[in-house]
C-alpha cells in the first residue's frame, strides 16, 4: 500500500465523513423508542418462559419429593 501524506488523509476523511447521512432527531428518537419497546417485550418474553419452566420443574419434583 502507498503511504499517503496527513493532509491527503484528512481531505480524504473530510470527503468520506460528508458523504454520511446523519439520522434527524425523529428518526433518532422513534428508533430508540422501538428499541426500548422490543426491550421490554423479550424481557417479558423470558419471563414468562422463566415462570413456565419453574412451574414444570416443581411439578415434576414435587412428584418425587
């Protein structure tokens, strides 16, 4: 690979950095709150599945105990 000067390398990162599409504050906010929301419904999730398999474990142990 060729050795490019600081100043060519800044240009070139100025060049690619423009290129970015930055979100709007919106679209920030409205992704977050989805994050938030699909949080929430895989920690419900587990839980359920969590309070489940422990009703099924004491059921089968309390067969045997």
């Amino acid at each position: 690979m060729a050795r490019v000067n600081p100043f060519q390398f800044i240009q070139q990162v100025r060049a690619e950095v423009s290129k970015v599409v930055w979100p709007t504050r919106r679209e920030t906010t409205v992704t977050t709150g989805m994050v938030f929301a699909m949080a929430a419904i895989a920690a419900l999730f587990f839980f359920v599945v969590d309070q489940v398999i422990r009703l099924g474990l004491t059921t089968v142990l309390g067969f045997f105990g």
